[in-house]
C-alpha cells in the first residue's frame, strides 16, 4: 500500500516528459541507424509502465500513436502492440479493475472472441489486446489526465509529421512505410501519409486532433493562436493527404463546429464563421488554387457511386452479401479468417469477422465505458451533446469507410474520442 502510494504521487502530478522524450528520438533514428534503437526506446516505456502509473501511460500511449508504424521489429512486429499488453496486465494486477458492468461485458467479449478466433492467436491479440488496454486505461484516467494526452498528443502529431514531411522522399523511410501514392494517376502529385504509410489511416489521425483542438480550446486549455495554428496546420497536412474522406469529414466537423457556437451562445462567432465559409466556399470549391482542387477534381471524375466512393461501394455490397448468405454467419460471422478483400468499412468487417452478436457485443461493451466515463465528474455530466461527444463522432464517421479491427494505429483513434469525454467545456468548469 505505501508503495503505492509513492508510485502515483512521487511526480506530483507532474507529467515525467525527458525519458519519453528519449524514447520517440531513438524510434525517429531508428529507420537510419538500427532497429536496436526501438528496443531501448521499448525498453524505456516499459520502465514508464512499472515506474508511472495509468495517467502517466495513458499520455505515452497517445505520444506513441504517430510512430506506430516506425515502431517495430526487423520482421515486422509493432512494438507498441507488445508495450500496451504488458501495460494492461501490469496496471490490472497494481490498481485493480473496477467490479461494475464494464467487467461482465470484458469478460463476455473475452470467451466470445475466444470462440471465433479459430486459432488465429495473432488476430485475437490485435483485437482483444487493445480492446482490453481501453477497459484497464479509461476507467483510471481524470480531467486533468485527459487534457493532458489530448495535447500531447497533438504536439506529437505535429512534430512526426514535419518529421515524416523532412524525410519522405528517403529510401529508409520509405523501406519501412512504403512509398506515398499519387492521387491522380499519372499526375505525379503523390499523397502524403505520414509516418502511417497510408494517408487514410493518417488522415484519420489529423481529423481526431482537430476534433481535441476544438475541445481544448472550448475548455479554455489553449488559447486562441495556439489553437488557430496547430489548427491550420493539421489542415494543410491533411489535404496534403488528398484524401476524398478527410474532406467530407473536414467539411462535416466545420459544420457541427458552427452548431456548437450556436449552441454554446457564441452568436456572434457563430454569425462570423458563416459568413467567412460562404465568402470563401466561391474559392474553396471552384478555383484551381484551392487548397482542396485535387480532392475535388477526384470528386468531379468520378462517373458512378462506385467511383465516387473509389471502388467502396461494390465491396460493401459483396460483404452484405457473405454476411446475410445464412442465419448462423450473420448471427456469428465467418470467424477470424481472412477475407479476399479489405471490406473498407470496420462495422461491415466486425459483423464478417463476428456476427451480429459479436458486433452488438463491441458496441454495448463501449456503451458501458462510455457510461463511466459520463459519471466520472460532475462536470463531464453536465457537458452539452456536441461538447461531449463531438470527437466520438469524428472517429464513427472515418470508419465508416474504413476498416481495422485488427489494426494497431485504429485503437488509439477510439481510446482518444473516449477520452474527451472526460475533458470539460468552459461553461461547467
């Protein structure tokens, strides 16, 4: 119990940043020296694990993100995937779970996902591993604990993609993530993705800072130059991503932004930022210097739904199909097995995977932490709809035409819109 004690309060609340500091320059050098750099740099977050308790993880985890694809072995293993089981299972032996209906859901997902793994043990850690991280994780954190990750991992995000910008075009980095796509063919105007490798999977990581941004900013942790720049430039870095989803979605959380100055009282703002996108939209939709000229010219090219959504749509179709063939796949799915093709589209890809009752089984197990977490504070309960949520929203949309259930950098994505939650807005502090 005294041990304890020490270990939670021995940084006074105060975030340790020099040895994670460490940890992401060794993972930035290893692409151009070694892999042996990213197992001192997991060797430091494990030292984290057992030194710092969930608070403290929970903003590694978030620091972490960004590099996931940089992160790993010399076969291929994501390090981070390794570093958050160890996580889980140290923090649940130390500080314990909490005995409410998030541990019976855990529990009934546990042996469900068991049954349909057909041993595919990989796959089952992927998923479950992460899942698990949430349960342990979510339920420890505060206020203070999620404002401080959501900022830090925003900073993160910014300085690896200058990072990943500076170094692109060498042949380490590239050895590693792959080489950027064009965004129209034959063009020579590639895609930028990161440190991903995949300007979606990136881009989805930009939509979820922008989203924290507004939340910060809203709960009066940033102020407003601050938040205008870190703002345009995480809009430049993803329609530097050419990314037709990044700008519905971009376009879609400029509009919820809008409703949540109305609906904060921010009449005047409200009127401001109406006005700025209609004097702007002439520009922004039709000029070839708009920012967003390739995006749309994607958009315009596009002769049929299928196109439009870049071939999307015929898979969804397929995948409804294999799913609804007979009752025991649609109430049960197909079981870890690999599908011919990626369904783009992570509720389609659970119900394949898992069925119907494995589906209902994700979502009412989220529900419940999402319960939690509303109690958590007085504050946090009296959160308006848009301020709470807004996050969650962001991540539920870019899934829609997105898959990843066994996927590293997708988990984060979820943990971050959930933990939001936990940071209020000005109006209730």
């Amino acid at each position: 119990m005294g041990n304890n004690r020490v270990l939670t309060t021995e940084y006074q609340n105060q975030y340790p940043v020099a040895s994670i500091v460490v940890a992401v320059v060794l993972i930035l050098l290893a692409p151009f020296l070694s892999e042996l750099t990213s197992y001192v740099a997991l060797a430091i977050c494990l030292y984290r694990v057992f030194r710092y308790d969930a608070k403290v993880f929970a903003t590694d985890y978030a620091i972490l993100t960004p590099l996931v694809r940089i992160f790993k072995t010399s076969a291929g293993l994501t390090l981070l995937i390794i570093l958050c089981l160890i996580a889980a299972l140290v923090y649940l032996v130390r500080e314990g779970a909490r005995g409410d209906r998030t541990l019976v859901m855990i529990l009934a997902l546990l042996n469900y996902l068991m049954l349909r793994m057909q041993a595919n043990f990989s796959a089952f850690l992927l998923c479950f591993g992460q899942i698990f991280l949430l349960w342990v994780l979510l339920p420890k954190q505060d206020s203070q604990s999620a404002v401080r990750t959501a900022k830090a991992f925003c900073i993160s995000l910014l300085a690896t993609s200058v990072y990943a910008f500076a170094v692109r075009n060498t042949w380490q980095l590239q050895e590693l993530i792959g080489v950027e796509s064009e965004a129209i063919w034959s063009t020579g105007i590639m895609r930028f993705h990161g440190l991903i490798g995949d300007p979606n999977y990136y881009m989805t990581m930009l939509i979820v800072g922008l989203a924290l941004l507004t939340k910060l900013k809203e709960a009066g942790e940033i102020n407003r130059v601050l938040f205008i720049a870190m703002g345009v430039a995480m809009t430049a870095l993803g329609v530097l991503t050419y990314s037709k989803t990044f700008f519905l979605t971009f376009v879609l959380f400029g509009v919820v932004y809008i409703i949540w100055q109305f609906r904060n009282k921010n009449i005047f703002l409200g009127i401001f930022l109406v006005a700025a996108v209609m004097i702007a939209a002439e520009f922004l939709l039709f000029s070839e210097d708009s920012p967003f000229a390739v995006v749309l010219s994607r958009l315009r090219g596009s002769e049929d739904f299928n196109d439009l959504t870049t071939g999307r749509a015929g898979v969804y179709v397929a995948c409804l199909k294999a799913i609804c063939r007979d009752p025991l796949t649609f109430f049960f799915g197909y079981g870890f097995s690999v599908l011919n093709q990626d369904p783009h589209n992570i509720y389609l890809e659970i119900t394949y995977y898992c069925g119907v009752v494995g589906f209902v089984l994700i979502v009412v197990f989220f529900a419940s932490v999402i319960s939690i977490l509303r109690r958590q504070t007085q504050q946090v309960a009296e959160q308006g709809m848009i301020g709470k949520y807004v996050t969650l929203l962001m991540v539920l949309v870019l899934y829609f035409t997105l898959n990843g259930m066994f996927m590293v950098e997708v988990y984060p994505n979820f943990f971050l819109a959930f933990l939001a939650i936990l940071i209020p807005s000005k109006q209730t502090q």
